[in-house]
C-alpha cells in the first residue's frame, strides 16, 4: 500500500517516518520523501489511527489526489534547494512536468489553489531559506552560495534577498537573531 505523507521534507523525516510505522507494527518497503510504501493493506479505521500518530509528530497522510500533487511539487522543490547543489539545469516548470508527468497548468493551478502562492514563489521562498542557513553557517561566501543555488549573480541574489527579507544578505548575517522559518511554514 502506498501512503502520501505531508511534511516529509528532510532525511532526518524519512528516518522517523520509517521507525514510526515499524513502531506501529507495519512493515516498510520503501520511505522516501513524501511516499511510504508499506506492505499491509490499512483499512480506514487503521489509516486513521496511524494518521492521529503522525499528525503528532507534525505529518499527515493525504488522501486526495490534490493534496498529493502539491506534496509532490514540494518535496520536489526542498530536494532541488537543499539536496541538489547546482546540479538543476533546466527551467523549474519543465522539471516539475517531467517528474510529475501532469500538464504544467493544472500542476500549477492545484498548487496556487491550495497554497494561495504561486509555485515559482514558494521556489524563490525556499531559495531565500537556504541562504539564511548557509550565511549562518558562514562557510560559504555570498558568491559561493549563489553559484550552489543557480543564481546568475551574487547581485541577483541580493536583490532577491532583501525583496523577500528586508535586509541585505550583509545585515541578515550581522543581525543579533537571524529569523529563519521551518520549511513546512513556507
């Protein structure tokens, strides 16, 4: 049986999500990002108690084919910005069509519906949040880390920057409490 899980955005999750439904006496055959792959069959009653566990641990299975295809775009989006350093070589639509394999304009009408964002903002959003990590971390200069996102210039992304924040990415990195956001708050 295959499970669609929101929340799922990081290793860290998939680790969980498996111990999770061993603790629960399922059997995984396959946890990734947003997909769990289970070998029993759950009836209702059992979907929904698992469900009431995970929802305390901040996930939850999606049951409508909208939902999932909004998860999918998402963890799509987290693994290109925190797991795929420049490694994304064509425009964000074509790979989202090519992964997902549904026309461009429902994938992205279902998304603004439901996220009341457009997905090329949650993409910017998600960009922006990696560089606050990454000038926290302060391994990386501002060039460096606009080379690793696919930025086209450090410039570019000073702009983005302060448009998304307020501040330029110099007054973020000096700022006493750098306000960064969980990626599910995105």
């Amino acid at each position: 049986m295959k499970l669609y899980i929101k929340n799922m955005v990081c290793s860290r999750c998939i680790m969980v999500m498996e111990s999770e439904l061993v603790k629960f006496g399922l059997h995984p055959i396959s946890v990734e990002l947003g997909i769990a792959v289970i070998f029993e069959t759950l009836d209702k009653e059992e979907e929904q108690q698992l469900n009431a566990k995970l929802i305390t641990l901040g996930f939850e299975i999606l049951d409508d084919k909208k939902s999932r295809v909004v998860e999918k775009v998402k963890n799509l989006i987290i693994d290109l910005v925190y797991f795929k350093d420049n490694q994304f070589q064509t425009n964000l639509s074509n790979y989202i069509v090519a992964v997902i394999g549904q026309d461009y304009s429902y994938i992205s009408s279902v998304f603004s519906q439901q996220e009341n964002t457009t997905i090329e903002h949650y993409y910017i959003l998600q960009k922006i949040e990696r560089v606050k990590e990454l000038l926290v971390y302060d391994e990386l200069t501002l060039n460096e880390i606009a080379f690793q996102l696919n930025y086209s210039s450090s410039s570019h992304l000073s702009k983005q920057f302060k448009k998304i924040t307020g501040l330029t990415p110099t007054c973020f990195k000096s700022s006493k409490e750098p306000k960064r956001h969980l990626i599910e708050n995105l």
